[in-house]
C-alpha cells in the first residue's frame, strides 16, 4: 500500500509538472503573437488560468487567459498598464498540432487600460499626487452623475459606468505657500477621453487650513487638476464604456462578446 501511495504521488506530481509545461509553453506562443497584435514593445506578459492545462487543449476551450503589459507608451504617458482578459478562448487542438490555426473565437473579451498616479503626475505638474477611490458621501447633495462608488479594482459596480468619483492629494502652492490638498472630482468617459472636472477642495495642510480661502485661489487649485486625458485603444480595439478607479490607478475599461482574433484583426458578432 505504501509503495502504491509512493508511485501516486509520483505520476500526479509528473503529471502536474507536465501541465505547467505545456502551458508556460502555450504562454510563451501567445505572448509573442501578442506582442504583433497590441503593438507592444516588449512581450506582455500571460497567464492561462485553469487546471488542468492539458484537458484544456484537448477540448480547444481556454477558460480564462489574462495578458497584461506595462510601461506602455500612450502620447505624452508612458507608464500605461494594458490588460485584456479572454474567457473560454476557443481554438481547435488538431489546428494548433497541424500548425494551421488562424484564428481563435472567444465568448468575451475584456480589454483594460489603467493609467498611473505617477504619469498623471507628470502631466498635470504635481509631482506628489496620490490617487485614491472617493468616500461614498464625497460630493453628498451635488450632481455628480457617478452613481455608487465601487471602490475596487473594476469600475463593475457603479450605477452610471462611464462616471465616478475620484479623490486626489497632492501639494500645489497657494500665495507662494506649499498646501497640502485633497480634491474630489468627477470621472468621466467623453468620445474616448478621461475627464477628471474637480468638485471639492479641502486644505490638509498649511495656513488655509486654518482660515477660509479666498475664492480666487480656490477656483485656481481647482483648476490644476482639471484635464483630460487621452487612455488609447484598448486591446483588440474593445469600445471603453466604463470607467473605475483603484489605489493609484485610473482605469478605462470595455466589453466585447462573440470576438474573432484573426490574421485581419477582431470581428465580434
């Protein structure tokens, strides 16, 4: 019994090994072809989800492939994070053996970009912003057309998905002071552009924390956070519908159902 239990062991362990071969194989194929695909500068990096790997292939159907790059270069950003998740990827078996497969049908893909504090930084000019998820009652009585707050990594739970609320820090100079400052601001998508339109301003730190500031100054920090920012195409050119925001993330985000990934781009339908 013991020696039975011993070589078990063995071939699962064989067996389990063999599984994550052939898939960081798969992985390594699939992030070459999409790198030609996203245009990317570096090999992104993937991940076929699910065990076993093996009965996957034999049955053409990939439950759950996630590929993601970094640092890529969107205009004036350059640390843009790329993601597309593909669910129940579908590519016949005999077609990869006979290295025939041209083209693969998946149920869903959902293509993400997210766009760091550190780059928006850069491009708005303060250089110590933080990027944070607004408290639900952030802009309590005001119209800011964001529904509920998700707070998450996805934009999935707001009401009015191409709006939320947003909450960012970051020091400006007031009358030849540096203030600490936190802003509350609405989100939106507009023609595939990310509106950040400030709301609120509270002073953290500095004199006008202590007294009220005056409403030039006011409308003058309001104003350095208020930009538009341009995310660029979402992978396998996914239409944005949604917007979300993370811990030091902006996130632009889109559906895409019965997709074709072919030698002449995607097809949905």
């Amino acid at each position: 019994m013991k020696k039975l239990v011993i070589t078990l062991v063995v071939v699962i362990g064989l067996f389990v090994a063999a599984d994550f071969g052939a898939a960081a194989v798969a992985e390594y194929q699939v992030s070459k072809k999409m790198r030609t695909e996203l245009r990317l500068a570096e090999d992104p990096e993937v991940r076929i989800n699910g065990f076993p790997f093996l009965w996957q292939a034999a049955w053409g159907d990939y439950r759950d492939v996630r590929l993601s790059a970094r640092s890529v270069q969107v205009g004036q950003l350059s640390e843009v994070g790329v993601e597309a998740d593909l669910h129940h990827a579908r590519v016949s078996a005999a077609d990869v053996i006979s290295g025939t497969a041209d083209k693969v049908q998946v149920d869903e893909v959902v293509g993400r970009v997210k766009l760091k504090a550190s780059d928006i930084a850069r491009y708005i000019g303060i250089t110590d912003l933080t990027i944070n998820p607004a408290p639900k009652d952030a802009l309590s009585g005001e119209d800011s057309g964001g529904g509920e707050q998700s707070g998450g990594d996805s934009p999935s739970s707001t009401v009015d998905r191409t709006r939320t609320v947003v909450q960012l820090d970051g020091s400006v100079n007031i009358a030849g002071e540096n203030t600490q400052v936190k802003v509350i601001a609405v989100l939106s998508l507009l023609n595939g552009q990310l509106k950040i339109e400030p709301r609120k301003l509270d002073i953290v730190t500095g004199t006008y924390g202590e007294i009220p500031i005056p409403d030039v100054f006011e409308k003058a920090v309001l104003n350095r956070f208020n930009t538009s920012l341009d995310p660029g195409l979402l992978p396998f050119a996914v239409t944005p519908t949604a917007v979300g925001v993370e811990t030091g993330a902006l996130i632009v985000e889109g559906t895409a159902r019965d997709v074709t990934l072919g030698p002449d781009g995607m097809t949905t339908g």
